[in-house]
C-alpha cells in the first residue's frame, strides 16, 4: 500500500441471510417435557415395582433415557445453518453442517437464477440458485412461509443487483 494510502473498508453486502432449522422447543419446554415424562415414568414404574414385576422397572427408565437422546440428537442437529450472502460482485451460499464442517458455493449474481418450487396446495415446496448448469438447493429446512418470505428477498436483491441498484 503507497504511503499515505487509507484502506478502502469492506463493501457491505447488498444482501445476507442465515436460514437455521426452527426448533419449537426451547429450554424451558424441553425441561418441562423432560420432568413430565420422568414424572409418568415413575409413576408407572412405582406401580408396577408394588405389582411385583420390578423388572418393567428398568424400561421405563430406558424410555426417559431414550426420549433425552432423542431430544438432544434433534438439538444437535438444529446448529447446522445456511448463510446466503450477495455482495461484492459474487453470490455466496456457505453451509455449515451440526458438526461444524463448512463448504461454500460461489457463484456470479449475473448468471445466477432463483428456482422457485411450488405446489398448489402446500405452497413453496423448494429453492434453488442455478448457474451454469448446476443447481444448489438452499432452505430445505424451512417452512413454506419462511421459503416465500425469503424467496421474495433473495429475488428482489438478485433483481436490484442486476440492475444496478443498491439495495435499501
């Protein structure tokens, strides 16, 4: 850089995103769905131990243990994302899988097209960036609503871009 010289900051994206899986359990809830399944369990169990068949006992444990797992394989699952970002020239859609692993698809906003799968019933079923022959499905996680909702913003922002407009 030439004496004097101020770096030029980053241009700010025209459009970013992160889609994540909806998850309606919080903490609480799950906490909550937690004690109740305990609570039933125990109750069975206490039941059937005064019956004398105290080897049923053990199952039900194995079901609240069970029911955790579950709920904690979901939760495991819900960290993986999809960031979608459009700036700078280039379409970026960069996924990020529950264990971490990261892979980015760059493609020219130019020449990329937004593929809008509908059904009439159900709404937007499917969304997909294509260019040069390729398809990259985005948001497979996503409700229909959202799928709409975002199809609608990722569009406008491809749209704006081609023409030379900046995004408000």
């Amino acid at each position: 850089m030439p004496d004097g010289a101020q770096p030029q900051p980053a241009a700010r994206p025209e459009f970013h995103a992160v889609l994540t899986p909806h998850r309606s359990l919080g903490p609480n809830g799950f906490l909550f769905v937690m004690a109740l399944v305990g609570a039933v369990c125990f109750v069975g169990g206490a039941a059937f131990m005064a019956m004398g068949a105290w080897p049923v006992v053990g199952f039900f444990g194995l079901d609240v243990l069970i029911v955790w797992a579950a709920f904690r394989a979901n939760y495991r699952a819900a960290r993986a994302y999809e960031e979608i970002r459009l700036g700078d020239g280039a379409l970026l859609i960069r996924r990020v899988t529950a264990s971490g692993k990261a892979s980015e698809i760059r493609l020219d906003p130019y020449w990329a097209r937004l593929v809008v799968d509908r059904v009439e019933d159900e709404g937007v079923v499917g969304l997909a960036l294509t260019s040069h022959g390729q398809r990259h499905d985005i948001g497979a996680f996503l409700d229909p609503e959202a799928r709409e909702s975002f199809a609608r913003a990722l569009g406008a922002a491809l749209g704006a871009v081609r023409s030379g407009r900046a995004l408000a």
